[in-house]
C-alpha cells in the first residue's frame, strides 16, 4: 500500500516539475523570466502526527533567535538575527520523515 502512495507521489512530483519547466521556458521566451518574482507554495495537509515525531522549535532553535508568529501544524517565525537561524536549523540536520 505504501508503495503505491509513494510511488503517486513521485508521479505528481515529476507534473509539477515538469509544469515549472514549461512555466520558466514560457517566461523565458516572453522575456518575463529575470523580471517577475515566483513564489510556489504547497499545501502541508492537515494529517494527525504522533506525539514523536512533533518537532520542539525550542529543542532546535533558541527561542533568542526568532519571533513566533503563529504555531499550528506548521510554525510561522520571524528571525531575529540574520541568518543565523538558518544556520541554527542546517546544523540541527532536521528531518522530516512521513
């Protein structure tokens, strides 16, 4: 059963990819692309996550370093100190695992 899931998600991976492909080329041909900002969201979904897997922001990242704006399944925060909240958050290698 995983396997399938798994393998639809990569199917829908390579048509987004692909339609981005067709997006910067059409851009590009219209000479747009270099003039206009894109921005490409995704939709997190909303499924229940076990109590393990919760990330703690404040276990991986001083609270010192960002504002918290809004704590839902995703966080929402601002950083406080240039990019060391980057940094703070590659060091901890986090990962996502579904």
């Amino acid at each position: 059963m995983m396997e399938a899931v798994f393998d639809g998600c990569l199917s829908l991976c390579g048509q987004v990819d692909d339609n981005i492909g067709l997006l910067i080329s059409e851009l590009k041909q219209t000479d747009l692309w270099g003039r206009i900002n894109i921005l490409i969201t995704s939709d997190h979904g909303m499924t229940q996550c076990s109590a393990e897997r919760v990330i703690q922001l404040d276990d991986c990242l001083h609270p010192g370093n960002y504002t918290l704006v809004d704590r839902t399944p995703v966080a929402a925060l601002i950083p406080l100190k240039g990019n060391q909240l980057y940094e703070s958050v590659t060091e901890q290698k986090i990962q996502i695992c579904f």
